[in-house]
C-alpha cells in the first residue's frame, strides 16, 4: 500500500495500459508546447509587446504632453483626445480613472503605451476582453490597429485601491 | 512536556504513534479548522457582496474581507494542515519519533503569531492589499512581520520533516524506500523550501520599505519573486494533495500503486519542473519579453502537467486494482459502483481528482498560453480556475482525510457520520457551480477582486452583458452550498475532536 514501503524491487517496468498513456500525454504535451511558438508564427493575435523602463514621473509628464497636443474635448472630466495615424498614444492609469478618453480611426495604427503613476491596474479592454497588467515604472508598448468601429470600455481589474470599481475609461473607434 | 519516547499501537495499521507527534498533529490540525472557519465566514460575506442581487457587505469592508479570505483560506488554512501532514507522513508512517518536538512546537508558535498579527492587521483595516500585496501598494509594516513569521515558522516545520526522515532512516524504523505518500510529501516539502525562500527574498525587503529603510522597490520584480513564491506554493499544494489522493485510496479501498516507478517518477517531475511554471503569472506584465515568454510557457510548463496526467491514471487505477481483488470485477465498472461512496473518503478524493482535473487543471493549461493568458488575466475566470485546484481539489482532499484523521490519530469516533459522508457531496456541488459561475461571468470579462460588477458609481457609465450577472448569481448560489459544506465540515471535526467518545486502545474500527 502507499502507506508502507514498497517491496524491494520496485524499479520494474511500467506495465502496457500505463506505457500507452504516457505515450499519449507525452504527445499531448509535445503538441502543446510545438503550439505556442508556432501559434506566434501563424497566429494574427500576439500581444506585440515591447518591455520598456519608465520612470512615473516621466511618464506623467510625457502623457500630460500628449494630452495638452491633441486634445478636442472633455468628458465626465476627462479629457477626450485624438491623436494622428501612426502616432505614439499614451494611456494613463490613475487612482481612479484612465486619462485620456481617447478617439481613434478604425485601420489606423497606433503605437499604444499604456502605464500607471501610482499602483498597479489592471487594463480590462471591454466587450473583446484583452486584459494586461499595468505596472508603475513600466511602459506596455503595443502595435494597435483597431479593426472595427464602436464605444469600446477599459474597466480596471487589479485591485487599486477603495476606489477601483469605479475606474473606467473610453476609447472611441470611429 | 510528554516523553518524546512514549510511543501506542495503531491497532488498525499497526503503526506507532508517539505521543509528542499526535499532539503536534493535533494542535496544528485544529488550528488549521479555526482558520477554515474564519476564512469560510469571509467566503460567504464576499459571495453575497458579489450577487447583485444581494450586495450584501460596504465596498471597504468587502475589499478587507478579500484580503481577509484569501490569507486566512489560501495560507493558514491550507499550511497548517500541510504541517499536520508532514508530521503524520514523517513520523506515523515511517514508525518513528518526531525529531525535536520542542522545536517543532516554537514553529507552531511561530506561524501561530504571524498568522494572528496579519489578521489582526487586517481586520483593523490596515493592511487591505489582497494576499498577493503588490507594491507599491503598501500594508502595516506589522502585516509583513507577520507573514515573515509565520514562514519562519513553516519553514522550520519542513526542517523537522526532513530531521524525522533522517532520525527515522538512522534509526532503521522502516525498511526500503519511503512509502509512496512520504516520498510524495517528501516532494512537496522540498518545494516548500524553495518557496519560502523567494517567501524571504520578496517580504524581507518589502518589509523594509514598509517602515522606510528601503525607498524604491520595483512593481514588476516584486511580481516575478512573489509569484516565485505564491505559485510554487500552489505546487506545494498540488503535491501534497495528490499523496493525500494515494492515502485516502490506500485508506478506502486498500489501494496499492500499480508502479511505484511510474508515481515516483510523475513526484520527481514535480519537483523539477513546477517552479518554472511560476512566470505564466506574468503573460501580460510589461517586463518579460515574448520570446523568453514563449520558452517559459511551451515545454517547461508541461513535464509539470505530465506528472499530473501520469498521477491521474495512477490512482484510479489502483483503486481499481484494488477492488477487482475484492471480487468486484463485473463488467467494466463494477469495482466503481461498488466502491465506498457511503464513506467520505472515496467521494472526497474522487471528487477531488475530477474538480482538480477537469475544472483546476484544464483552465490552468488554457489560461497558461500567451495568447489566451491575455483574455482571461486578473478575470474572475481566474478565481474560478484556482478554486477548481486549491478548493475543490486540495481543501476537498484534505477535509476528505480529516474524517480518518480524527479516528486514526486523535482516536475519537467521529460525531455525525452522516453528515460528514453527505460533506464531500455537497462541498463538491458547491465548488464545482461557484467555479462555474465564476468562469462564466470571467470569460465575457467580469474582473477579480471587485465589489460591484453593475458598475452604479463608475465614472463613465457602463453595463455588462446581462449573461455576466447570471453567471455571478450561478456562483452565488454555488457558494451557499459550498458555505454549507463547509460549515458542515467544521461542525463534524469540532464536535469530534473535543466531545467524540474516546476509542479504547485497541479499539479498530475507523468508521
Ligand atoms: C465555501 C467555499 C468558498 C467560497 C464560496 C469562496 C468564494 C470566493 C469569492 C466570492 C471570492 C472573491 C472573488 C473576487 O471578488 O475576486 C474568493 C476569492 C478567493 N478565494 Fe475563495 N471561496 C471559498 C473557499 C476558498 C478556499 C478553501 C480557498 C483556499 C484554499 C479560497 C481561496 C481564495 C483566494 C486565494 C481568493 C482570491 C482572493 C484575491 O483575489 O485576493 N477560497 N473566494
Ligand atoms: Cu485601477
Ligand atoms: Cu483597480
């Protein structure tokens, strides 16, 4: 039994029903693991991720900047801005909202960044569902195209403070 | 203090037990109920502030009850009853005496005031961080201490672990290899060490900023060390459930691996492969780059996944074994539908394979890709992933075992066998509806650690999918049932350990 030493030779070999098994996790796991690089090779939805430093206050001053330079509007406080094709966007996570509420053109690409100034967010891209961690002192660099048109909502998913369930922003594809 | 020599007879399988080691057992067994208790309280307030329709508890209060759930379930409960069953594996199986009981004690000691300092931190309100306390988020520096002890104190638990493996093989109390379940708790307390180190290096100096020494510390590495520490701390779970799995078997039905090779092999994959798994916590951090992503998720993760595929057919086929010896060989299924379902410990440990199985581990291994990562990171799916793994897998497993713990070791006749045979069935309902619900409302994007998903107070005005708020009520109500089985669990182990009749000594009866 399990609960007592087992005989003395146990090394023995693993009987058919067992080594047909294996044999087959061993594959499954082989199938797997080829997926997942493969799947950045043929697949169309990597997160085109670029790890970057960034001090907070920098990244508030930049995003300020961007703020100041494209701005069109404001919105339940917030400013709303639009910015060129192919330009940098800066997306910032603040206890508790996300500034700005930005406006953007459907098949235009956008160098996203994405950082917080204070804790950690978690940026939820609502009805599609793409989440990443928004950590202060690091910059989330992505490749966006936005493929279709509509009123998409970023809800904050890591634990921010009292006042996390109320942190919510905006983008517009248009 | 008792003679650490004074050893009993179990008269059912005719193991010693010693004296100092029951009493250990004892006391952190029992204290690991006190905290199940306070974290299942927690459970049910946080379940029914998550039903709409309920909305029970104030957002502040909600998120210290969170922190409160997730420390008091995940880290006291589960690691006082791993300390429990390091003792029992080490000394009882093996026949032998505890090394240094008294330092065993001073760990109990230990873990005991840590544990006591962060709940007192807590629900004071001052340290409402999660368990998972991401800086720059910052917690009571006492709250820091606190868990600083009490890994202190586990740490010492595995050294007395490995000590009574030594005393025990110096001693010649057992003869050969290690039985299968000491050689799989034997597993897991080395990946305790492991753990409880990254446990060091990440709270040590996040103390140390919390009371000013240390003025910057990095989000991002806080997140690698910790998750160093909070996944392979999963891993110590993991193992140490499924060694409960091969003795709640050996213990129903009499089973006896197939291959001790095969098991023992699937254990040593465990140990070398899980702790790499640890990074698929930071799939979408800005830090890691995808290649190295890529390298991290592909082949590592899976030799762990292996081990478990290997354990999954292990067990039920010694079971099966088992049985067909018994004469129950009719058909394909017989040994089955014949096995002890009226125990709690066969439903316990099949119930807890399948929930561990098919909900835990097949959403971890989905939700353990890149791409997929992205749609399911810091969702309640998430949540729902690791109650299907650590409550309707491991918490399962280890009430299941409780039921022969109490007769075997404390030697009282369980209080309400009824009811504890009912506990796994229900509790496995339970959990297995609130894991559901959970992954429902997380896949269309319903987030972790949050106190309204009807979002009355955000700033820009936003509604789910009304199919979220079904989900959400699904869990709710899987979580009365599994409150219940909870609730039931306490009230059986409580009753049986302080007021059930005490069993002669040679009395061999379990149930
Ligand atoms: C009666 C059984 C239980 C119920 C009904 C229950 C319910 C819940 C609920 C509703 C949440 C909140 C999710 C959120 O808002 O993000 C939660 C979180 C959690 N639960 Fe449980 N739970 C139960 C048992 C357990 C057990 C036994 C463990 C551990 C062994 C556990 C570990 C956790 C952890 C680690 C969290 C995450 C806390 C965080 O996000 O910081 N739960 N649970
Ligand atoms: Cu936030
Ligand atoms: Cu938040």
């Amino acid at each position: 039994m399990s609960i007592t030493s087992p005989e003395k030779y146990w090394w023995k070999p693993a009987d058919l029903q067992e080594k047909v098994w294996i044999t087959i996790a061993i594959l499954w796991c082989l199938v797997l693991s080829v997926m997942m690089p493969l799947w950045h090779i043929i697949g169309t939805q990597n997160p085109s991720l670029e790890p970057m430093k960034i001090r907070t206050d920098d990244y508030r001053a930049v995003s300020d900047a961007f703020i100041e330079k494209y701005k069109v509007g404001e919105e339940s406080g917030i400013p709303v801005v639009e910015p060129p094709a192919n330009s940098d966007v800066y997306l910032r996570a603040q206890m508790w909202n996300w500034t700005p509420i930005l406006k953007l053109k459907k098949g235009v690409n956008y160098k996203f960044h994405i950082s917080s100034t204070d804790l950690m967010h978690g940026f939820s891209l609502m009805p599609i569902v793409m989440n990443f961690q928004i950590v202060p002192g690091h910059d989330n660099i992505l490749n966006i195209t936005p493929t279709e048109a509509g009123t998409f909502h970023i809800l904050c998913n890591e634990f921010c403070g009292i006042g996390h369930h109320t942190m919510i922003g905006k983008i517009i594809v248009i | 203090m008792s003679n650490e020599l004074e050893f009993r007879t179990c008269p059912i399988t005719g193991k010693k037990v010693f004296k100092a080691t029951q009493n250990l057992i004892w006391i952190n067994a029992v204290t690991a109920v006190v905290f199940i208790l306070i974290g299942g309280i927690m459970a049910f307030l946080i379940a029914m502030t998550r039903w709409p329709a309920v909305h029970l508890l104030p957002a502040e209060m909600f998120y210290r009850f969170l922190t409160a759930h997730g420390l008091n379930m995940l880290i006291f409960w589960i690691v006082f009853f791993e300390i429990a069953g390091l003792y029992f594996g080490a000394s009882v199986l093996l026949n032998s005496r505890l090394a240094a009981p008294r330092v065993a004690w001073f760990a109990y000691i230990l873990m005991l005031v840590g544990a006591i300092l962060v709940n007192i931190m807590v629900f004071t309100g001052k340290a409402t961080v999660m368990f998972s306390s991401y800086v720059p988020l910052k917690a009571d520096p006492i709250y820091y201490l606190g868990i600083i002890l009490f890994a202190v104190g586990a740490l010492i638990g595995c050294g007395i672990f490995f000590g009574t493996l030594a005393v025990a093989k110096a001693e010649k109390t057992y003869e050969g290899s290690l039985p299968l379940v000491t050689f799989g708790l034997s597993a897991a307390a080395i990946i305790a060490v492991y753990t409880l180190a990254c446990g060091a290096i990440i709270y040590i100096p996040t103390f140390l900023w919390s009371i000013g020494i240390i003025e910057n510390l990095d989000g991002a590495m806080y997140r690698l060390i910790f998750w160093g520490l909070g996944h392979s701390s999963q891993q110590i779970n993991v193992t140490a459930m499924v060694s409960i799995w091969y003795l709640l078997g050996a213990l129903t039905v009499g089973a006896t691996p197939v291959n001790e090779k095969v098991c023992r092999t699937a254990f040593v994959l465990y140990i070398l492969f899980i702790n790499l798994a640890a990074e698929h916590h930071l799939l979408t951090d800005p830090t890691l780059s995808p290649a190295h992503k890529i390298v991290n998720t592909s082949y590592m993760m899976y030799l762990a996944v292996l081990a478990s595929m290997i354990h999954a057919l292990a067990i039920p086929m010694a079971a099966e074994v088992a049985q067909r010896k018994k004469g129950f060989t009719k058909g394909m299924f017989e040994w089955l539908s014949k096995a002890p379902w009226g125990e709690p410990g066969f439903p316990a440990m099949i119930f807890s394979l399948i929930i561990f199985g098919f909900i835990g581990g097949i959403t971890g291994v989905v939700y353990g890709t890149e791409q997929l990562s992205i749609k399911s990171h810091n969702t309640w799916a998430l949540t729902g992933h690791f109650h299907g793994t650590v409550v309707g897998g491991t918490t399962l497993a280890f009430m299941g075992l409780t039921y022969y713990v109490i007769p075997l070791i404390f030697r009282r006749e369980l209080i309400g066998k009824k009811w504890a045979t009912a506990q796994p069935y229900i509790f496995a309902i339970g959990i297995t509806l609130l894991a559901i619900g959970m992954g429902g409302a997380g896949t269309l994007g319903s987030p972790r650690r949050h106190w309204d998903v009807t979002f009355a107070d955000a700033i820009i005005p936003f509604s789910f999918d009304p199919a979220v708020i079904l989900f959400t009520t699904l869990a709710a109500i899987g979580a009365l049932i599994a409150v219940t089985g909870g609730a039931i669990y306490v009230g059986v182990s409580v009753l049986s350990v302080f007021f059930g009749r005490k069993m002669a000594p040679n009395e061999a009866k379990i149930l």
